[in-house]
C-alpha cells in the first residue's frame, strides 16, 4: 500500500522548554493573546474546518495561512452589513461577536506577531490599495489605518506600473519570498484590494547537524522517493493518540513547530475531518526522549478560495446582492479571494510568508529510548502559538516537489 506522509505546521508563541534537559523551562506568557484565550480557539476551530475544505481530495503539498486569511476577511468586515456581515463572522468563528471584539482580537495579533530580533522575525502587514476613481469611503479608510495599521494607496488598478507597485509591497513584506502575487486579467473590474502578508524567520533553539542529514525513503501517495532527512535525538512534547502520533519543535520568538503523523491507513485529511482535532492537538502531550528523523521541504502554494469559502458558509459576499455599504455608495462584492504561500524548511530552522488578497468589484461586474518519529509518509504542518493561534498549516505529500 503506498504510504503518504503529511505536516501541519503551526508557528506562534509556545510554552519554552528544555532540549538538552527532560524537564521543561518556565512558560513565557504574552498578556495580549492570553487575554484572548476564548478567541483564539474560535480561530483554531476556523483553521481545522477551513484547511479541511481548502485540503479536501488534495494529493500534494499543501501549505496555508489561517492566520492571513483571517486577518484579510476582518479587514472586508469592516465595511459588511446584514447577512453578508453574519456570515463573514460565522465562517471567522466569531458567530454573534461584536466587530469592535474582532478588531480588538486582530490588534492584540498585530502586537504579538510583529516582532524582528535575533531570535527570529516575525511580521504582520495589511495595505489596502482602492482604483483612483472608486469613491471609498473616508470612514472605511481610517478603519483599515487605524485598526489595522494598513497602508493606503490609490492607483490605477489595471495599469502595469500599478500592478507593480501592489506586488512590491507584497514582496517586500515577505522577504522577496511571495512575488507576482496579484496578476489581474484584462478584464478584471477590481476597484478594492485589501491585501494581508504574513512571514516568518524562525531558528530552530537547537539546529539540527548538517553532518547528521542523510537521505531515506519517504512514502508519497505516487511511489517510494528518496530525499534528505534531518536527524537529531531530543526531548520534545509528544503524544500518542489513537488517530496520530504528534510532536514539537522549539523555535526562536517563543515559537514552536509541531509535526503530527496520522497512524497507517489515514491521510492528514482523515484528521481534518475529525471534530476536536486541533481543539485538543497537544493536550497529552509528555516531555519524551525522540529520535527525530524529518524530511528537508521547500515549496510554494497558490489557493484560490473562493468556492471553498461559499462552501464554508460565507456566499452573499460573493454575489450581487452582497451587502458592503460601509465601503461605498457603490454596491460591491467580492470578486476573488487569492493566497500565496511559501515554506522552507532546513537544517537551521523555517521561513515562511503568505500573501493574501482579496479583491472587491462593482456588482455590476461579472488558502529513556529514544521514540522514533520519522516522518517518512504524508503529514501535516502547523506553525503556531502555545495558545493556538494558527499561522500556517499545510500537508507534505513529496517533500521532494518544489
């Protein structure tokens, strides 16, 4: 039977603990997110229902920013009303919840997540880039500066010096990682892009030996390959469950990666579908002595959510009926909802950014010993944060395929 092996990778502040040492170090705390708590698991539960749609039936690497898109749909709330407003909160998993409550949640993110030192970079951007003759409203505009710190610009959208100009910023807010993100067709009538990027550069607390880096048989969905695996023994949280094996990873910035391995006969999407998954991933976890073999990975990703977000539940955005007055006199809807993604991981730690768009037309227009964790068949990846928050997640199906 082929084998598949699939990550999530979640990247965020983690509990720190000890790698040499078996017993954990004190918890670092970040008052802003815990303040939070209640929400951030709204957002988990959005991460596990949304990359379980987004994933569905796929058979390569996936990879996914949870967190981008949900601060690119709290920047489109801003101007909803009505059912187009519920439904938007609904899918967020902010079901009832006060915008004010939202933005609030976003703010604390913004904190928390924009950080650059030598421990690692973390970075959170927003810009909103409207056509130069849509009349958007001075209101809208001071939302998207003010709470969400967004850059502003108006520009003729189809103009290629335009195009260029919005593709600068995303590139320059990844790292040159994300490029030629926005690519409007001819006929495309956008008059609003509200744009979020996301990326991260984060050490591993203790790298792993190039020397030690050997290649072994990874079990894709197509066949057997073989590809460099990183080895090292270290204690790490682990846990044991009946669906899956998990483990983490300590990264710089009080950021951990955690691995989970879905037991033979599953798939990463098996474990997407199972309610709770994510609610209660780590929640056994016990500080064990591994033997840690992973496969290097680097590749990029583009999702059109669109369909998958109707799926969800949030569809009156999307048609002509939608409801956005607080953006402009102009009736508007949501025309795409794209995202970009890339993830490197190596033998010093991962880099990874996404880029997520989101653009808005007139409606008159048409995401002891040693325990052997070898992740050697397809799995998921999660970089996130001790208290859940789920910056990116996807699967590896052939960490051999750029």
């Amino acid at each position: 039977m082929k084998r598949i092996m699939v990550f999530f990778i979640l990247l965020g502040l983690l509990s720190g603990c000890t790698v040499a040492e078996p017993a954990p170090a004190p918890q670092p705390q970040n008052p802003s997110i815990q303040a939070s708590r209640l929400q951030i698991q709204s957002m988990r539960e959005f991460a596990q229902r949304s990359a379980a749609e987004f994933f569905r039936d796929s058979t390569k690497n996936e990879n996914y920013s949870p967190l981008s898109l949900s601060m690119a749909l709290s920047m489109l709330l801003q101007g909803a009303e009505g059912q187009t407003r519920d439904e938007i909160l609904t899918v967020l998993g902010f079901e009832g919840a006060d915008i004010e409550e939202v933005n609030q949640v976003m703010t604390n993110l913004m904190d928390a997540f924009s950080q650059e030192s030598e421990e690692g970079t973390l970075l959170i951007g927003n810009a909103v880039f409207s056509e130069e003759r849509f009349p958007m409203k001075d209101s809208f505009i001071k939302k998207m500066e003010q709470d969400y710190r967004a850059f502003a610009q108006s520009l003729p959208l189809k103009e290629k010096s335009s195009v260029g100009r919005i593709n600068e910023f995303i590139s320059e807010h990844t790292a040159d990682k994300i490029q030629n993100a926005y690519d409007p067709s001819p006929n495309s009538e956008d008059v609003l892009l509200l744009i979020n990027t996301l990326y991260a550069d984060l050490p591993w607390y203790m790298p792993f030996s190039e020397e030690l880096t050997k290649p072994a048989i990874f079990y894709a969905p197509d066949g057997q390959i073989e590809t460099p695996f990183m080895n090292k023994e270290v204690h790490s949280s682990y846990e044991d469950k009946e669906f899956y094996r998990s483990a983490s990873l300590i990264l710089g910035k009080d950021m951990q990666m955690t691995f989970v391995l879905p037991k033979e006969g599953l798939s990463p999407q098996d474990l997407l579908l199972k309610e709770g998954f994510l609610a209660h991933l780590g929640d056994d976890g016990q500080y064990s002595q591994l033997s840690w073999s992973i496969p290097k990975f680097s590749f990029e990703t583009t999702l059109d959510l669109k369909n998958q977000l109707k799926e969800l539940g949030m569809k009156r955005a999307f048609e002509t009926d939608a409801q956005f007055p607080g953006i402009s006199d102009i009736p508007t809807m949501v025309s795409s909802v794209i995202q970009n993604t890339y993830v490197d991981l190596t033998e010093e730690g991962v880099e990874a950014a996404a880029a997520t768009i989101i653009a808005v037309a007139p409606t008159s227009a048409p995401p002891a010993n040693p325990i052997p964790f070898v992740l050697n068949r397809p799995f998921l990846y999660l970089i996130e944060s001790k208290e859940g928050v789920i910056c990116f997640m996807g699967i590896v199906q052939n960490p051999s395929t750029k």
